[in-house]
C-alpha cells in the first residue's frame, strides 16, 4: 500500500511540473495588455509600418461587435486611420482607465505617428474590457 501512495504521489509530482514547465501565467499589467490589442491592430492593418503583418481578419477579431460592423471590407483601414499617407513607426503615448455606469473597466489610449523626423499624436482608441479580453470600440482621429 505504501509503495502505490509513493508511486501516486510521485505521478502528481511528475504532472505537476509539467504543467508548471508549459504553463506561461498572463504576465502583462493592464496598461501591457491594451496596449498590446492597439500595437497589434496598428500591425495587421498599417503597410507602412516595418514590423507589418497585414491581416484583416486578425485586426477584426480585435475590434468589439459593434464597431465590426462598420469595418467590414478592408477598406475600413484607411476610414479608421483617416490618412492617406502610412507613417514610418506608431507608439503608444498615454493609457487613461475608467469604469463606465456597467461597472466594466474602459480605456482611453493615444497614439503617435513619426512622419520622416516628427511624432504627432495622431489617434485615440477606445477600449472596453469584456469577457474576451480587451476590445476596441471605437478609434477617433486627433488630426
């Protein structure tokens, strides 16, 4: 009997380091995680950018129901950027939280844009935490 119990616990052991060894915990703080969901939308959808991987379908999946509606063709892109021209690198500059009258948690994020030497603050993003994670609900241009 003893020796199942030391087989059983060494099995537990065993299934518990390995969870451990693959498991990565969701590291990123609050302001990390938005500003992760705008870098990566200004990635699938900005050509101009170096480090680019335009997908449409990827940048819809980061926007929330409502707002998918509006952006159903790829030529959303330049409707939700109101440019014409790409900039060279984009930037998160300022990360505002609030919580709205549903007690959900919303952000405010301003973006710069670097066109040849100059940063202007160009973009705000608005987004919702919902049970997907952060979403975002609508994007305003400064310019």
């Amino acid at each position: 009997m003893n020796k199942k119990i030391i087989i059983f616990l060494g099995v537990v052991l065993v299934l518990v380091i390995a969870y451990f060894s693959f498991y990565e915990p969701d590291t990123l703080s609050p302001k990390g995680r938005v500003s992760q969901v705008v870098d990566n939308y200004m990635k699938y959808t900005l050509g101009s950018l170096s480090d680019s991987k335009i997908d449409y379908d990827k940048a819809r999946l980061l926007l929330t129901e409502s707002l998918k509606s509006e952006f159903q063709t790829p030529a959303f892109i330049p409707h939700s950027y109101c440019i014409q021209d790409g900039p060279e690198k984009v930037q998160v500059d300022s990360i505002n939280f609030s919580v709205n009258d549903q007690n959900q948690a919303l952000s405010r994020v301003f973006v710069k844009a670097k066109y040849g030497e100059d940063w202007v603050e160009v973009w705000e993003f608005h987004l919702i935490e919902l049970e997907d994670g952060w979403l975002i609900n609508s994007i305003e241009c400064l310019q």
